[in-house]
C-alpha cells in the first residue's frame, strides 16, 4: 500500500520524544582543531553533569516540521474572527512587529546604562504620555506584566495612598458582572471582597451602592462597559457617591476598545485603573502573549506608583529610584518592554482620529451582530451594548443544547467560539466581540454560522450536542480531564 | 423527574442542607446545587478543628462550570470531613444527600438550625428560581 502523508490540517501528530531514535542530530559539528579535553579534568568531576536520560534525539528538519505542524492545531486571529467577548481579539498589525524589530530597540538590555538608551526611555516615555492622553489620567507605570497584575498593582496603590492619608480601611465593593480577576485582586491586596448586585439594566444599582458605601469602603471596582458591554450611564453619579464617603473609584480597562478616542475614565470620576495593551492597543494576546497591564493613576496616587519613574532632566532620560512612598517594584525591569513598543507603534500609526474610528468600528460591528442575531438567540438585557454583546442560550436549552453546545459547534463552521458562560449573571451566556478588525463580510459569515447552528439546534439537537466534528480531536472529556488528569507522558517501556 | 428532599434535613437558599443528630450536625449540598454546577471534578473542605461560622464559606465546589462557595448554615466545630470526596467528586452528582456528606460539625447554638428552611419551604424556594 502506498502511504500518503495527509494534510497537515487533519494530520495527527505524535510527541517529540515518540519520534526520537538513538544518535540522531540536528547540528553536525566541525571536526574539533585543538586537543580534546575531558571536562571532569578541567572542571573537576563534580561540577560535570550527567547526561539527561530519554531526551529526544531528532534531526533539524523532524524538529522544523513537529512544531511547524503543532502551530496547525491552533486557531489564531490570523486564520479568521475571534469572537471571544471580553477579550478584545484583534489583529496584531504587522507594524508594529517591523518597528519592535528595529536594530536600536531589540538588542538592547535592560542593565545598559541610561545614556546608552535613550532612544527607549524616549519610547516609554512617549507611551505613558498617549496613554495619560486616552484615558484622561495623570500618570502611568507600564510595569505590570498583565491586566490581573495590574488590578493587583491598582489595589496596592490605593491602600498605600489610604494608609499614607492616615485612614486605612477594609472592603472593596465589587459588582457581580465583575471579572473573576477582581475579586481575587481585591483579595491578593488584603482587602475584603464584597459583592453589589447590578440592577435590571445589568448596571450599577445605585441605591445598592449608597447602601454599601461606608467608611470602611476602600474602593470600588467597576469595568466601564461592563461585562454585558453596557456603558455605566451613572458612572459619574457612582463616584460621586464613593468620593463622598473617601473611597476611590478602580475601573477595569478590560472593555477600553468601546471607549478610547471617544471618552476619558480620567473626566468621568476614575482614580485608578488599568489597560491591557494585549487588548485594546493589538500587542499580541494569548498563547503568544506577554501581557501587558498598565496602570493610570490621579495626580494623588502618583507617588505611591512602582519604583523606579522615568525623569527627564538636562542631561535627557533617567530613572529615579528617589521615591520613598512607593510600593516599590511589581515586575522586574521596566515592563514587557517589546510589548510597549508595539503598542506605542499601534497609537502613532492610528492617531487621536484613527483611535476614534477604531472604537466607532468596534462598536458598529458588535451592534451589527446584536441586531442580525436577535432573531434567533435571547438577549436578556436590553440596555443599549457597545463594543460586546451578550446572549442567552434559553431558546436553545429547551432542545437540551447549551452554550458550550454551541460554542462547540462553531468551530466546525471554522470560528473560534464565543466566551461560554460568562459574565456570570446571564444564565447559559453566549458572548461576542467581533472587534473593528472584522469586515463585513467576515461579520456575514459569522452570523450565518451562529443562525445555522439556531436552526440545527431546532431540527437536529444531536448534531450541536456532539460537535465539534470536524476536528483532529473531537470533543474532549473536560470532566474527567478534571477529575483524573493525566499530567506527565510516561516512556512505553515504563507503562 | 424532581428530586426528593428529606423531610428531617434543613436547607438554605445558598442550597446547603444540614441534619441534626443530637450536637452533630452534618452538611452537604443539595441536588439542585449539583445539578446547577454540573460535573463536580473538585471539592475543597475545611479541616477537623477548624471552626465554621453560620453564613460565612466553609469550603468550595469546582465543577467544570464554575467554582462556588459552600457556606456553612451552622456555627461550631467541624469535627469530620467526608475524605471519600477528595477521591471521589463525582459522588456529590451522584448521591448529594447522602454519601456526598462534607462535614460534620459540633454545634455551638443547635436553635439556629430552626431558623433554616424546611424541606417543603426549599422545595417552593427553587421552584422559584426555576421559572
């Protein structure tokens, strides 16, 4: 029989170490020139390392194709839309990889001495200053790794700030449509988490808030829009009522791509908050990653910031280590540094007006797919959305598929899925950010998928209960994953 | 098929049920909760000694839905944990109220079990949230 190797897309693949065979290599070395040395002599027997039983042995190529292959299983923003809400999926412009490339900017290191780098404090500096412009903020630190390093940053400032002021105080309030990642920060800070219901409207209530705002409130989380994508039409009157009583207002930059260009956290109340430039900004997000998490502050917690700031003087950029109300470093170094240059290339590429039109698309394309969707999916909450929207899987649930049903599903119309059961207050969420990144007809196909898999859900349950279908894996045993995981290969010689 | 909730347990709304056996009293969650949450894969308890407090988290239940908190309805000691759980999550699906116990706990005020819902109560309870 002929054996014919199959399209990588449906090809299996088996581990690296399930490949190896004795002796191979991939680097062949020149003959040695100088007298061979045994290491134990020169180094002494203890300082030399046994060798690594079991370690693949492949050839350069075996390895370029492995990876290469493995690279085929993963869906990527740049295979088709990425619909996962709350995430802000979108394209990573292929400037900004040419400029993080430049030659002055990606072989430096970070313990050159200032003067020798002053083009990239130039860089972080320009960057704090587009981000102080956009979100209308006083200051920033770029150095949290993260959006959660960052609310945890947020955190710290606040009760260093309040501690400094001489009134330290307990509880940070949190809205239950919060991400998860907040009342853990909330948490890792020290504070007491507790949770305020958001009204029909999935806003902040704001009876429930004068209620639960006292003197022991150290801040209140909120993520503006919300995780429903609604805009917080009382944010101001939300920190009015915190100010009042001396507590500050944190929001969540998660959901900025509804609003940079267009409204600054900094003129609507907010004391402290954090972005993602993995999210709003195009730096890489995912698997590919880093992160990147800075926090902006007011004027008032500006000393309180991580060590070390950047200074300009005469002598031009340095680092003043000088601030004794700091809460100190939360990341080494300065940053994701590659991350910031990236970002800072995607704010100059687009500009004041480019970031508006961004949000506008942003914003049209998720009220696009809202209106086109309506039809066959419940929509719980009515308020006007943004940049997300948010369904229900209700109509579905009486023919026994679910959410993840569907979510499922949608992969085998080639789409990575929808967030699945978030935010927690919607019962079976279905939610959806498209992004400025999608055109029409990408948005089209889109929602063609979701209204077919309506009608299999109606016609024939079974096909969405059991999908995905066209995958090398189909679906995966996520329970007993959890309850009995399988977490290190064995050799079979070991079994 | 709606399930039975014993008539000598006591429930909360938070879905925790509670039985009294002279000072003892033992909690699990109720089949409503399991049913909520889905495939339990994870339970976490406290330890023999720790002291639980009516109303305040005692532990938690991972399914591969969500983590929730369970919270104790009662005060006192907890004086044995249901190790089987540890192995064996997927007993809290299987029989909730009975071999999926979690704790069991020393009372320290046995009047505030009166205060927690009757079997019949809950049952209306989540009729309720059902809708």
């Amino acid at each position: 029989m002929i054996k014919k190797a199959r399209q990588h897309v449906s090809q299996n693949e088996s581990l690296i170490f399930e490949r190896s065979s004795p002796g191979k290599r991939a680097y062949q070395l020149p003959p040695l020139d100088v007298p061979a040395v045994d290491p134990k002599d020169a180094l002494g027997a203890g300082n030399v390392r046994e060798e690594i039983g079991g370690f693949p042995e492949v050839s350069e190529v075996e390895v370029v194709r492995h990876f290469t292959r493995l690279s085929t299983y993963n869906y990527a923003i740049d295979h088709g839309m990425y619909p996962l809400g709350s995430c802000t999926m979108k394209y990573n412009p292929r400037v900004n990889e040419a400029v993080a490339a430049l030659e002055g900017l990606r072989w430096i290191h970070p313990y050159q001495p200032d003067e020798s780098v002053q083009g990239a404090l130039e860089v972080i500096a320009a960057l704090e200053n587009a981000l102080c412009e956009i979100t209308g903020m006083d200051a920033v630190t770029l150095q949290p790794a993260a959006g959660a390093h960052g609310e945890l940053t947020g955190m710290l400032l606040v009760r260093a700030a309040l501690e400094a002021e001489g009134r330290p105080r307990r509880v940070v309030l949190v809205p239950d449509s919060a991400h998860g990642t907040n009342p853990a920060s909330v948490a890792m800070a020290g504070y007491q988490v507790r949770n305020i219901a958001s009204n029909e409207k999935g806003m902040v209530d704001l009876a429930a808030l004068e209620a639960a705002v006292d003197e022991d409130t150290a801040a209140l989380m909120v993520t503006n829009p919300n995780t429903l994508g609604v805009f917080e039409e009382n944010i101001v009157a939300v920190a009015r009522i915190l100010h009042a009583k001396g507590a500050l207002l944190y929001m969540d930059g998660a959901n900025m791509n509804a609003l940079a260009g267009i409204s600054r956290p900094g003129e609507f109340g907010v004391d402290v908050m954090h972005l993602n430039l993995h999210k709003t900004f195009s730096t890489p997000h995912g698997g590919g990653g880093p992160g990147s998490g800075p926090v902006a502050v007011k004027k008032r917690l500006e000393p309180f910031l991580p060590l070390p700031r950047l200074v300009n003087e005469e002598a031009g950029w340095r680092w003043d280590y000088g601030r004794p109300q700091s809460i100190g470093r939360v990341r080494a170094f300065y940053g994701n540094f590659g991350v910031l240059v990236r970002a800072l290339a995607y704010i100059l590429a687009h500009g004041g007006e480019g970031l508006r039109r961004a949000t506008l698309d942003a914003i049209l394309n998720a009220v696009y797919v809202r209106k086109k969707l309506e039809p066959y999916y419940e929509l719980p909450h009515k308020a006007p959305t943004m940049h997300e929207c948010v369904f229900s899987d209700a109509r579905q649930a009486g023919r026994g598929v679910r959410t993840m049903d569907i979510a499922k599903r949608l992969i085998d119309y080639g789409f990575h899925p929808y967030t699945v059961s978030f935010p927690l207050i919607v019962k079976g969420a279905i939610m959806i950010e498209p992004t400025e990144t999608e055109s029409k007809q990408e948005l089209d196909l889109f929602i063609d998928a979701m209204i077919s898999i309506a009608r299999e859900a109606e016609e024939n349950p079974e096909l969405v209960k059991g999908a995905p279908h066209m995958t090398r894996i189909r679906r995966v045993d996520e329970v007993t994953a959890a309850r009995k995981p399988v977490v290190r290969w064995t050799r079979e010689e070991e079994k | 098929m709606a399930a039975t909730y014993p008539e000598n347990y006591r429930y909360t709304k938070e879905h925790e049920w509670v039985v009294v056996e002279g000072d003892t009293a033992t909690i699990g969650i109720t089949d409503y909760a399991q049913k909520e949450l889905g495939d339990v894969v994870y339970v976490d308890l406290p330890q023999p000694g720790d002291s639980v407090v009516a109303g305040k988290t005692m532990g938690s239940v991972e399914s591969v839905k969500a983590v929730s908190d369970v919270y104790s309805p009662v005060t006192g000691e907890v004086i044995e944990v249901n190790q089987k759980l540890a192995d064996a999550p997927e007993k809290v699906n299987e029989d909730p109220h009975g071999e999926a116990w979690m704790v069991k706990v020393r009372l320290s005020n046995p009047a505030e079990v009166e205060s927690l819902l009757t079997a019949a109560e809950y049952q209306s309870y989540i009729e309720g949230s059902e809708s």
